[in-house]
C-alpha cells in the first residue's frame, strides 16, 4: 500500500503539481488525427492534465493547441470561427494563429499594437501514429518525440481508438499490468477468454485460461519496466507474456507474433477522469481488411460509444449492463466487453473520500501478483522526486530505447524468456511461432513421445 502522501503526489498531475510537471516533460497524445479532418473545420475541446484547450488545424492543415478562452475578456473560443489560418473569437473577432500569437483585433483602432503583445497559452504538436501530440512543459526543454515503432508506420498499418474512462489515469494503467487478472476477470465457465475474436486467433488461449497465477519476472530497462509473466503450458514448456511499460503511460500488451501489436496509453484528463487511446498496428505490413473489420467490432475494443461522445454505452452509470444470467452460465463477470470488464473493478475501487475517481491506496493489501504495479508505483515517485531536484528522466535523452514489440511466446522451461523473446523485442522477426516444432523438441528433450 502507499502511503496518502504519495498516493496524493502519484494521482495529482494538474498544473504545478510534483507529478504535472513529470508529465509535462514528455510528448502526450492530447486527440485523434481524424478528429480534425479538414482545414478550417470544427475546433475541438481538449481536456488534459486538468488544463482546458481547444485544438484546430488551420488553412494550411496546421494543427494549433492553444487556451481555450480569449484573452480579451475569457470568451469561450470554442465558438469561434476558423478561417485564414486563424481561430476568431466571436464575441469582438480577436484572432489567434496556431502558435497563439493574436493577428487582429477589429475592434482596436487601425494603428494599434497591443495585438502584438497579446497571445494564448498555446502548445506545440506533432501529427504521428494517427494521433496528434503535444508538449506541455516548459519551451526549453522540449525532448524528441519517443521513438516508438508506430509513429514511423503508414496509416495503413494502423487501427485507433480512443474511450473516456472514468477514473485517474493511474488506476487505468494499473490494469494494463495486472497479468493475473486476465485470466480470471475475462473468462467463461468454460475456461476460455470472453472475446470470441481474441479466442479465435490466439493459439495459447488453453495454456492462458489454465494457469491463473502467473509468476511474474521484472527487468529494468532504459524505457521503464519489462515484465515476463510465465504460465505452465505442460510438456517442459512455458507461456511467456512479455509486457513492457514506457515511461510515464505508454504500456505495450503481449500479442502472437503475427499479429497486430496493442499499444495502450493513459492520459490524464483530470485528475478523475482520463483518456485511453489504444493503437494496434502491424509492424511490417498493412492491416488487412478483415483485421481493420474485425479490430472496429470486436468487443475486445469495445469501440461501441455513446453518440457524439467518447464515452461507451457500458458505463459506470448502467453498471456496465451486467447480465447476472450471462454471470451465471457462461461468463466469470457477466459483462459483454473486455474494456467494460475492466472499467468496472476499476472505474469505482475504493475511493479517497470525496474524490470517487481516485483509489484510497492506504487500504490495499498487495501481493507478488501485484509486483509490476508495486515498481511502476515507485518508478513514477522517484522519477517525480528526482525532477522536483533538478534531475530530468534519462529516457527523454534516449528516445530510441522507445523502440520494443511486446511477443506472447511459448519457450522451453530452461531458456530465459529474455533470450527467447530477443529476435521479437527488438529484431525484425515478427512471424507466428512454430509450436509444432517447439512441443517435438521439448518432448525429445524429455525422451517421450511427440506431444499431440
């Protein structure tokens, strides 16, 4: 458990807080690049670290981050008009470019220069990976972007989505390292994983579904945390879901090579609320349309949203439209959908008094399943304590080591999953396993008949 000091520095990442400005440090995803889809189009609202923006991509298809209220006397600009490579206040038509800087002011005399001296707070971006990024932190420190594999990719390798969650963004990337409850939380009666897409392309499913405590083996890296969560798959063999977490809020899911990659990222909206953006991407070709089809409907996203919102037609608010029949005889949760399944043990833990959205962490009672939260925790504290000293994170001079596949394998019980997983992490190698091979090998090491 933590104590409420520490759950308060890890939680809090408004602007001028110990944990803000850690954040602030690194290029963030603030909004998809298609919800910007023309020149002089919508300006949208943008919510992030508890900072209110509004992002618009101007004449030139520039994409601008900048305050969302005027200058002049704090009119919402939302309303505003986007035309000649500017965003208009409608209340008195102060103009604001992309870097912030007011370039008319019709109701100041001809001769006036006091525009020149008037800007919006306003952020740096980048159009990558289908997303649009921003900087936050102070303008002289700006870092290179991570080196992620996906923002050198097409969009045609790409799938984006994006979910509102209701809850801190740490109690959201907790989960995504949570290896055992995978195999409990999402799964029937019957053993198997909840999503029929995900069963039907995963040839580990049995070994996975079986084997509900994982141990659980950690390595630093120059990015954050690896972690090898080993499963018993029978017949000298083991299940290796290898999940990396990239500092600050950037974790990689294990998947069979060959096929699509999960990137899931976590951003603060405020402190009790945050954003999910989920990449999933082919490192070496593009999507096919039956992936694209499939990635759009499966329940495994849970792409299903409100309308004109982010938020899903499960919610806190419908209990997630759990199924007590469906509970009872078939699936472990009663929940259609993986995301729902999550966001439901997760949006509403245990809370701080007075503040729903954020777990009370004085009240846990962790255990070695939970040594992967227990080090990103201390990671982000020591990260966070070190800047408030002077000391920036390693990881932004080294943008590079942002570049690792996270494989699910099956290895022999005597190698190390870092030797077997290596050609997968950071080679070129992303093809499916030979399990065929492997299973007769470890039984001719054993001396037994080939396995079925």
């Amino acid at each position: 458990m933590l104590s409420a000091a520490d759950n308060e520095l890890l939680t809090r990442t408004g602007p001028g807080t110990v944990m803000g400005r850690l954040l602030r440090c690194y290029w963030l995803p603030v909004l998809m690049a298609s919800e910007l889809p023309e020149p002089d189009g919508e300006p949208v609202r943008v919510r992030i670290m508890n900072e209110d923006l509004l992002a618009f991509r101007d004449t030139r298809g520039r994409v601008g981050l900048v305050d969302a209220y005027c200058a002049h006397r704090g009119a919402p600009v939302f309303f505003g008009r986007n035309e000649e490579c500017g965003l208009r206040c409608v209340y008195h038509g102060w103009k604001y470019d992309v870097d912030g800087r007011c370039v008319e002011m019709p109701n100041e005399p001809p001769d006036s220069t006091f525009k020149d001296r008037v800007r919006l707070t306003a952020y740096p971006t980048v159009e990558r990976g289908g997303l649009v990024w921003a900087y936050l932190g102070p303008p002289d420190e700006r870092p290179a972007l991570p080196g992620l594999e996906l923002l050198e990719l097409p969009d045609s390798h790409l799938h984006v989505d994006k979910h509102h969650v209701e809850s801190n963004f740490m109690q959201a990337l907790e989960g995504d390292h949570d290896s055992s409850h995978a195999s409990i939380l999402h799964s029937t009666l019957e053993n198997s994983i909840t999503d029929e897409w995900l069963a039907a392309r995963s040839r580990f499913n049995r070994a996975h579904m079986a084997d509900k405590a994982p141990r659980l083996f950690i390595v630093d890296t120059d990015y954050g945390l690896m972690t090898g969560a080993r499963r018993n798959a029978g017949d000298g063999l083991f299940l290796w879901r290898i999940v990396s977490w990239l500092r600050p809020c950037f974790s990689l899911i294990a998947v069979e090579p060959g096929n699509p990659i999960t990137l899931n990222i976590r951003i603060p909206i405020d402190d009790e609320n945050s954003w999910f953006f989920r990449i999933q991407y082919h490192p070496t070709r593009p999507l096919t349309e039956s992936e694209r089809s499939a990635l759009a409907s499966s329940s495994t996203l849970n792409s299903q949203h409100i309308a004109g919102t982010f938020r899903s037609v499960e919610n806190l608010d419908n209990d997630y439209l759990i199924d007590r029949e469906l509970q009872r005889r078939s699936t472990y949760s009663g929940i259609r959908s993986i995301p729902a399944q999550d966001r439901a043990v997760t949006e509403r833990m245990a809370p701080e008094p007075g503040h729903p959205g954020i777990v009370d962490r004085t009240r846990e009672r962790l255990s070695s399943a939970d040594a992967t939260i227990i080090r990103i925790r201390r990671s982000l504290l020591r990260a966070a304590r070190d800047l408030d000293n002077g000391i920036a994170p390693a990881e932004l001079a080294t943008p590079a080591s942002y570049w690792v596949r996270a494989p699910a394998l099956v290895l022999p019980d005597e190698m190390a999953f870092e030797t077997g997983a290596a050609p997968y992490l950071h080679g070129s190698l992303w093809e499916p396993q030979d399990l065929d091979a492997i299973a007769a090998a470890a039984s001719a090491r054993a001396g037994g008949a080939p396995a079925p």
